[in-house]
C-alpha cells in the first residue's frame, strides 16, 4: 500500500509533463505509421457528445487510473527507493504483465474483443504504451502522468482512430452470434 500511496501522492513537476509530452510525441511517432499502416487505425471520428463524454470520463478510470495503478504503482517498486535493476527487473515484468493481460482479458471476461485483443498489432502497441508509461512513471515517481498518458492514448484511438467502432462492432457480431 506504501507504493500506492506514494505514487497517488507525489505530485509531478514541470520537467515530469514535458518528459510526458516528448514520451508522447515518441509513443505517436511509432504508433500511427504502424496502425496506419497495418489498417488498424482509421479516422474515424466520433462526434456524437452522448458517446464522447461518456467513452472520455471511463476511459480516465478503466482502464487508465485502475491500470496504471494495478500494472506501475504496485508492481513497480518507488523510484527512489529502488536501485536501477529492481526497476530494469519489475518495470520488465509489469510490461509483460500488462501485455498478457489484454488477451486474457478478453479470453475472461470480453470474449467480444477478443479480434482486437488477440491482434499483434493491438498487443505491440499495447507493448509500446505500457513502455511509455512505465517510463513516465520510473521519471517522475507520480502515477499522474502515465494516467493521463493512458488516457490520452485509449480515448484519441476510441474516438478518432476507429477503436470506438471496431469495438462496437465486435460486440454486436457477438450478440448476434448468441
């Protein structure tokens, strides 16, 4: 709980939101020429505010707050009371962690998603975004940055890059199934 807390409370600084931002910039220059790419993204804009409001304010909790807490804040032991290969060592495993947990997610309890959560693409971007945020986090030893890194990344592939759609779609392909 010593860690949880600690990442809850630490505050970030100036330097922390720019070295954000650049993690950022880096994550989208990777990111969008290979879902571009691949056809995994699309521009595909969701205009509607009954659904962007919405899709916005849970997206912040689930799975950005809960998973940034869940795979950095308590996995990860506190930057400054760790020696670089604890955090080498735990930032690797909270990577794998996180990663696996998306098929497994889906595999448990959204077998809907499963065509998104089972694909490469998907997972190698999921891969990318847990290393940015890991790397946020080890930075800056607030959980606040990787939030809204998170945030920033889920929502901006929901309501601009087709995520919002496929998913929508994978889901009533299910219930059509049922």
């Amino acid at each position: 709980m010593t860690r949880l807390w600690g990442a809850l409370g630490t505050l970030p600084e100036g330097t922390d939101w720019l070295i954000a931002g650049l993690l950022l910039v880096a994550f989208a220059a990777i990111a969008l020429p290979l879902g571009f790419g691949t056809g995994f993204f699309k521009l595909e804009r969701v205009k509607a505010w009954d659904v962007v409001l919405p899709t916005a304010a849970i997206a912040l909790v689930y799975p950005s707050l809960f998973e940034e807490l869940l795979f950095r804040a308590l996995l990860i032991p506190r930057p400054a009371l760790a020696n670089a290969a604890d955090l080498w060592l735990w930032g690797t495993v909270s990577l794998v962690i996180f990663v696996a947990a998306h098929p497994l997610n889906a595999l448990i309890l959204m077998p809907e998603r499963r065509d998104t959560f089972y694909s490469p693409i998907f997972l190698t971007l999921a891969a990318l975004l847990g290393l940015v945020c890991t790397l946020s986090y080890v930075q800056s030893a607030s959980i606040w940055p990787p939030v809204v890194l998170h945030w920033l990344m889920v929502v901006v592939w929901l309501l601009g890059l087709g995520g919002y759609g496929r998913l929508a779609a994978q889901e009533t392909v299910q219930n059509q199934v049922k």
